[in-house]
C-alpha cells in the first residue's frame, strides 16, 4: 500500500470502504459502517508496517 506524499489517507480509505461496501453486496445507508471499518483496517497495516520497520532496525550499543 503506497501512502500519499502528503499523509491525506482518505483516498485509500474510500477505496477500501468501495471495495467492503461491495463485497458485502452494496446494502444501502451503511456508508458510516464501511468507512469506520476500512479506516480501522488501514489503521492497524499501518502500526503493522511501523512495527516491523522497527524491529528491522538495530540499535548500535
């Protein structure tokens, strides 16, 4: 997942909530719900990613 220059994420959450909102077969009025989800999703690959990056790095003593 590429994140944007600028840090703005609402693009990658719009697509990921489209793609929930889909696979779930489109239900009408729950736009909050797959929005919520897919920036939870997002969320926790970031502190995922963070964490890895972090412990990939070696600390000199």
């Amino acid at each position: 997942m590429q994140e944007p220059s600028d840090g703005d994420l609402t693009p990658i959450v719009r697509e990921r909530a489209y793609f929930l909102w889909e696979e779930a077969g489109r239900p009408y009025g729950r736009e909050f719900e797959f929005w919520a989800r897919a920036s939870g999703e997002i969320e926790t690959d970031r502190r995922a990613a963070a964490e890895r990056h972090q412990a990939g790095r070696s600390v000199a003593r």
